[in-house]
C-alpha cells in the first residue's frame, strides 16, 4: 500500500442537526 | 450508454469531476429526482453512493476543503429532503438506507485508515483519500443511517400493523380445530379469504416484497437481518398484546392456529437464510403464550411445568392469559381460581416486571457493521439516464 506524504486535515463537521439549520436557514434567504 | 468518451479502464482513476456551479444540479438529478421504482431498478447497487463518493475524491485530490464539505453537506441536506419528501414510501426509504450506508462504507474503506483497507485490492488502496480526513462527516453519516433506519421501522410497522390482528389472529386456516362455529359456516382455506380479510398469507407476501425490495438495493445483510428481526418483533408484540385483551383469542384452538401462523414465519426465515438474525427469538413470548393456550392447566406438575415453560412471559401476561381463557368445546374446561393462585406463589419470587402488555414500538438499536466492496470505482460507468452529462470520469 502506498504510503501517505502526509498526514490527512481533518474536516471539522457540524452535527447532523446544525447542518439541518444551516440548510433550512439558506433555504429561508433563497428567493 | 455511457456518457464519456470510451477510454480504457485502466486509464481511469475512479474520480469524478464536476463544476462548483454543478453541485446543485448533481444532487438534484441523483438525489432528489431519482426515482427508485424507475431509472433506479436498472442501475448497480449502491450507484449513487459511489458517484458522490467518486466526487467526493475529486475534490480531495483538489485539496479543496470547501467543495468537500459543501457536497457532503448537500448530499446529506438532499437526502433528508428527499426522505421529508417521500419519507412514507418504503422503497424511497430502503433505497437510500441502502446508499447512506455504502457512502459510509466508502468514506472507511478509502479512508485511509489502516484498519478499514485490510481487505482492499492494492489498486483500491491506491484510491485512498489523500487530502483530508473525513472522520467527522462519517459520524454525519452514521446519525443519518440511524435516523433513515428508524424512518424504516416507521413505514414497515405502518403497513404491517393493520395485517397483524387479522392474518395472526383472527383469520382461521387449520380446519377442523375450532369449535366456535359450525363446519359448513367456517370460512375457507387463507387462499379463498373473504375480500379485505388480510391472512397469514397477506403478511408472507408483504415479508417477501420488503426483503425483494432490500436485496434490489443492495442493503448490508446484516443490516436486513437486522430489519427483519425488528419486523418480526413488531408481528409478535401485536399479536400477543391482542391475544391478552380478547377473551375469544384464547382457547386451545386459537393456540393452534398460533403455532401454526409462527411455524409458517419460521418457515419463511429459512427459505430467506435468515434463522440467524435473531428474529424467531423476538416471538418467544407469543410461542409461549400460545403454548400455554395448549398445556394441562390443573395439577401441581402442570404448574410447574407452566411456570418453567413460560419465561419470556412476565407473570402478569401469564396469569392474564389463564384468566381470559375459554373452553370452546366439552372437553376442555376453565382454569381454576385455585391452579391461577398456585402460579401466582410459585411466581412470587420473580422478579419481573408488572408490565402487561408488549411495548410494541421498541426499536431494536440498530448497527451498521463495516461493509467494503470488491467494486472497481476506474470500472464504473455512469448511466446517460441519470442526467449526469456534467461530470467527468477521471
């Protein structure tokens, strides 16, 4: 297995709930 | 046909490109208007999980943080909608169970992740994620299963529910047993039921059409088995609470025709290899009510034997059961005040609970275990039917 160059970012992530008001919130603004 | 130029397999490298622009129209062609009974039926199992996910290592073979967490973000936003959408339709639900679940697999199995790659091919290694590490978008993910799982649940009861009473209980296909009513009055065999009367038979076929459905998309069958155990404690829950609120449902026949109704669901469980997910073991207690509709109930010895034969039944349901029960024939008589006493002592040690009735709507915690594929992603070919001309294998 090829070796990694380096380690990898961890992608922070908002929980399932947040990401649901961010979302329902962006969808209030759309037109 | 496939949308791309031909090009040899191996020249491909399991990526997909897309434009930023783009991400709205992909989640909207492959999410939000996939049709499972349509378009869906003829792609590979788990197709749109492997598109997001060959996206998805696109954008992380770009380094680009924002395009990777805006589509895990729209895919996970686009499948609850969906799921809001058509939240009531079992095989919506079961298809992107299904999907969430092999996105999931693919975000561990090309993780990168020592302990998720022990059973790849060194070309899938290859494909590992190089960039970032998406540990936290796959606990996202694994809530969402959970959340899609219980959805379900939700639907399967919902159609099951008004089967129950009718095909476990009431409907009578043993001939010959009942003393209720007079042969020439008895209805027919479950083949010839009255017109929406559901049978044991209606509940076969609705057990066959989820399972079809689940196989066709490709779920984990742990997961199925999983499914089924919570469809069966449901069948069993329904049936026994019933059984303890009818004084009709309990006489040594009806005790009959339950063996009978569980045997044919045992039966079903072995034609579908699924003896081991726990499922038979959800109806114990309806197998011992039943039961205890059948055996001696008089003597010292019978007490005993009651009391050792009963243990998934909490005291309260056995002695409800005693109660309730009816003799429907000359030959069989009412339970004694004495013999119910007797059982009620022999119990006193117990220390059950008074609960009468099942808690019908358990759900079972639910687990998805890690599941890699053998798929080659350099080998999958996008379906034209799926709009999804936009997107570049790479």
């Amino acid at each position: 297995p090829p070796q990694r160059q380096r380690p990898r970012v961890l992608l922070k992530a908002p929980t399932l709930a947040e990401m649901e008001e961010m979302f329902v919130s962006e969808e209030d603004d759309s037109p | 046909h496939p949308v791309n130029i031909p090009r040899k397999e191996k020249d491909f490298q399991g990526m997909l490109e897309y434009k930023k622009e783009d991400e709205p129209k992909l989640i909207k062609n492959l999410i939000l208007d996939l049709k499972p009974r349509g378009v869906a039926v003829n792609l590979i199992p788990g197709l749109p999980a492997y598109i997001l996910f060959m996206c998805v290592r696109h954008a992380d073979y770009l380094n680009d943080d924002q395009k990777v967490r805006s589509l895990l973000t729209s895919t996970i936003n686009g499948i609850k909608k969906i799921l809001k959408k058509r939240g009531d339709d079992f095989e919506t639900v079961s298809f992107w169970l299904s999907n969430t679940c092999r996105f999931l697999h693919c975000l561990k199995q090309y993780s990168g992740e020592e302990g998720f790659m022990k059973h790849n091919t060194t070309r899938q290694n290859e494909h590992c994620l190089t960039n970032f590490d998406l540990a936290e978008y796959r606990q996202v993910l694994s809530d969402l299963a959970i959340q899609i799982y219980q959805q379900l649940v939700r639907v399967l009861e919902n159609i099951l529910q008004p089967m129950i009473v009718s095909g476990m209980l009431e409907h009578e296909t043993i001939q010959g047993v009942s003393g209720v009513k007079p042969t020439g009055l008895r209805k027919r065999t479950s083949s010839i039921a009255d017109e929406g009367t559901y049978t044991l038979d209606s509940i076969l076929r609705q057990l066959n059409t989820f399972h079809s459905i689940m196989c066709q998309h490709g779920m984990d069958p742990e997961l199925i088995k999983q499914v089924v155990k919570q469809m069966f404690y449901i069948i069993g829950a329904v049936t026994l609470n019933n059984l303890l609120l009818r004084k009709d449902m309990c006489s040594w026949s009806k005790g009959m025709q339950i063996r009978y109704n569980v045997s044919q669901l045992e039966e079903w469980l072995r034609d579908k290899n699924l003896m081991t997910s726990g499922a038979k073991e959800t109806l114990e207690p309806l197998i011992q009510a039943a039961q205890l509709l059948q055996v001696k109930k008089k003597t010292e010895e019978d007490a005993g034997a009651i009391c050792s034969m009963c243990h998934a039944l909490t005291t309260a349901q056995i002695v409800k059961v005693l109660n309730l029960y009816t003799p429907v024939n000359e030959f069989e008589e009412r339970v004694s005040v004495s013999f119910i006493r007797t059982i009620q002592l022999r119990m006193r040690d117990r220390k059950d609970s008074p609960q009468l009735l099942m808690d019908a709507k358990h759900i079972f915690p639910v687990t998805f275990p890690f599941s890699p594929s053998s798929l080659a992603l350099e080998t999958i070919q996008i379906p034209a039917s799926l709009g999804l001309g936009f997107i570049t294998r790479v």
